[in-house]
C-alpha cells in the first residue's frame, strides 16, 4: 500500500514485531513482538471500563505534554512549522498507555486536507532520557522521506547523519522502515516494524494485552537490556549534547 491509498478502519491493533540492526562497529540484533494502536485522532477509542487500565491515549505522553488534545498538540508543531493545509483527518500509530505506563519510541501521523489528500507525516521520537523531538517529513508516493538527525537517540551514536525513512500508510500489513546514514556512506543501523491488522474491539484487545503483558513496560526493560549488552561488547557510550529546542510542542 503507497502513502496516498486508503487506509483501513479504525481504531485497529497491529500484532506486530520489532527489529534493529546494528552492523557497525560491532554486529548486534534486536528482537521484540508487541502490538500498537493506529487511530483516528478525532475519533480515539474508549475501550469498557473495565479495559480502560489496558489502553489510555492521554495528551501528556505526545508533543510537549501541555496541550489539551493530541490533536491539539499536533495542531501547535504544525502550525509552528507553517503547515497550515492538514485540517482533515489524522492517523497515528502508537502505544497506549497500559497499566498506568507507556514509552514510545515512534509515534507517526499521517496528516491529511480536508479533502483527504495526504499533506506530511510527523514523527515523534521519544529516548530513554524523558526527551521528546518530532520531525516533520513530506514522504514521496511510497511513503519515503530522508530527514537530518537532530536528536540523540541511542548512547552509542553520535547526532550526525541523516535518516532515511519508509513509511507507507498502514493497511493489512505494516510496513516501516527507518535506517541512519552517515556522511561516509555507511548505513549502520536499520530498525524495521512489520505487523498484521487485527480488529480492536474488546476480544482483539484482551488477546493482544495477554499475550503481551504490561506491554509499554516490557518496552523500556527491552531496550535497557538491550543496552547494557552492547555496552558490554565493548561499545563506547557517546556524549548527550544538549536536547534541541522543542520548537511549537506544547
């Protein structure tokens, strides 16, 4: 599915499976399963009562954290990056909040016109550091955009380079890929998201959450452990600049 098709109903769950890639300067793999939302941002979901611990989406956990709304959150980045035209519908892909606890690495929106053409794609990064950046992309008909690292990440990589960044709007598969490269040519490491579409009703909820308890929680302890391994190969941790200036997240 191309960036400009048509996206499949919402709210959804993608059972999904995470993968990262580092080639240099040492050889190392990833391996997480886990489920995400893709929703309507004027349209979230309100699972029953007794689900509501299992899937929050609270404003505090996107953008600055101020805003009233996610929407509202988005609105300001783009207003303050002059997009005025992705007034019609919004789709995101995200964790919820599960258990009182979320991190999430990626949140992408897919903005589009009140005519439902696509208008630009935000990504919202997250680190382990409590840090926030969004980076704001004009994807190609397949979903591809290249955009400069602005924001440290991993404590093993520098902030240098750029991204190169497939991100096709979601339909019965997910498909994203994001890649950095560096001035010298090299493509040293690649994190790739693929998933299938499940329903989000209240079944398709509760087999999702048990199969992956606690799963925003399972996340952050992933990617700590993760870490630690590489730290232990050898990997020397770089130094954490200054977080850049969070331009219009509110």
């Amino acid at each position: 599915m191309t960036y400009a098709e048509a996206a499949p109903a919402t709210p959804a769950l993608y059972t999904c499976e995470v993968a990262h890639t580092r080639v240099r300067p040492v050889h190392h793999r990833l391996r997480h399963r886990t489920y995400l939302w893709f929703v309507d941002l004027d349209a979230l979901p309100s699972p029953p009562r007794l689900l509501r611990p299992l899937a929050r989406f609270d404003a505090r956990d996107h953008f600055g954290g101020r805003a009233p709304t996610i929407r509202a959150g988005l609105d300001a980045y783009l207003a303050s990056h002059g997009v005025r035209d992705a007034d019609g519908r919004v789709l995101m892909l995200t964790h919820a909040r599960v258990l009182g606890h979320v991190f999430n690495p990626l949140t992408l929106y897919w903005c589009h016109d009140r005519a439902d053409r696509p208008v630009c794609v935000v990504a919202e990064v997250h680190n382990t550091y409590g840090g926030r950046h969004c980076y704001l992309l004009r994807p190609d008909a397949d979903g591809r955009a290249d955009v400069a690292k602005e924001f440290y990440v991993s404590p093993f990589f520098d902030v240098e380079g750029s991204y190169r960044m497939r991100l096709p709007l979601p339909g019965e598969r997910l498909d994203l890929t994001v890649q950095l490269r560096l001035g010298d040519g090299s493509r040293p490491f690649t994190a790739t998201v693929r998933g299938r579409h499940r329903p989000a009703g209240t079944r398709g909820l509760l087999t999702a959450a048990l199969r992956h308890p606690w799963s925003t929680a399972a996340v952050s302890i992933g990617i700590r452990l993760h870490g630690i391994r590489l730290y232990l190969k050898g990997l020397p941790v770089r130094p954490r600049p200054a977080a850049p200036t969070r331009e219009g997240m509110l």
